[in-house]
C-alpha cells in the first residue's frame, strides 16, 4: 500500500464486500468475477480476449513486478473491465518495462482494487462459479454499490465476438524453424 492509496470496494452478487484499495483508473464498473491462476503474464491475461469484459482475479500474489511493454499485448488494447490483485507493485523493474500497471490501467481508463483476500475471493468463485460483481473507487457505501449491481447484465448470452475480432487479415509469414526443432540433439 503505498501514502497515497484510495478505498475501494468489491461487491458480489451474492452480497458479500470486500474492502481494498485503488489502483489504475478510478470510477466504477460492473462485470462477470473470474480468476486467472497464472503465476505470470499478467499483461498478457489483460489482454486476452477471451477475457472481454470479465472482472479478472489474479491468485498471484503480487502483480506489477515486470511493468507493461507493447511487445507483450495479446490485442490492440486491455479486455478486461477490472482487475483484482492482494499486492501492487507501482515501481517495476524489468528492463523492458515502459511503464507501470497502475498507469497502463489508468490509461485505458481501467480501475483495479487490490489489498483484499483473493484466496477467499477463489474459493467462492470455485465453490459457486463466477458472478457477477462491482468495483468502484466512487460509490464506498456497499449497499448503493449493491443496489445498482442488480442491474449489470450477466454474461451469458453476450455476443462479444465483434468487440474483440481484429478488422484486419493477419497473414504469418516467418514460418517456423521446424527443422532447426526437429534436429536438435535428443529430438525424436
């Protein structure tokens, strides 16, 4: 946690809070909570499209570490709506870092709630599976919080293929060096 840290708080549908702290954006969203247990490629979990307007939990510990660099992007920009982390690191420090993950957040204008139990928020997930929930660094009072989650949309149904497909044809034309695999020593 660092001087400057705001409140913020998870709600789920089932009405259970968790109070934490903000990180990236500020403001409020409502989406599907999942988890990712990845234990790195936080950037590229960010950025994956089948995670397209999903709340995404990381059981990871502590997420920031490497920082964020163009050359890591699963597509042109962040999928998720939010993200859930227990520790943040502000400073990073790979060498190819560009920037940190709070400020990469908040300029995709994406808040992100940190300083909660994610172990508990996985075992609740895993026991009744992902539901909805809300994130918010604006609306502290729970109840108002939980009220207007009433309204998010679930996610089953949502035809979210047009927001993630690339208007582009991409062609791939390195190929592989499968002979190069192929005949290394110890290779079947």
């Amino acid at each position: 946690m660092t001087e400057t840290a705001k409140p913020a708080l998870l709600v789920l549908a089932d009405g259970t809070v968790y109070k934490g702290f903000s990180f990236g954006a500020s403001g409020t969203v409502m989406g599907e909570v999942v988890f990712n247990t990845g234990m790195t490629g936080y950037q590229e979990v960010l950025t994956d499209p089948s995670y397209r307007g999903q709340i995404i939990t990381f059981t990871y510990p502590e997420l920031g570490n490497t920082g964020i660099n163009a050359e890591d992007e699963e597509s042109s920009r962040p999928q998720v709506k939010a993200a859930i982390a227990r520790n943040i690191c502000h400073r990073p420090s790979n060498w190819r870092a560009t920037q940190s993950l709070p400020d990469y957040l908040e300029q995709h204008k994406i808040p992100g709630i940190y300083g909660i139990d994610t172990r508990a928020l996985t075992r609740k997930l895993r026991t009744v599976g992902a539901m909805n929930g809300a994130i918010s660094s604006k609306i502290l009072d729970a109840d108002e919080l939980r009220r207007q989650l009433q309204d998010a949309p679930p996610m089953e149904g949502l035809n979210l293929v047009k927001e993630v497909s690339t208007p582009d044809i991409y062609t791939w034309d390195e190929g592989t060096d499968l002979n190069w695999a192929l005949n290394q020593p110890g290779s079947a």
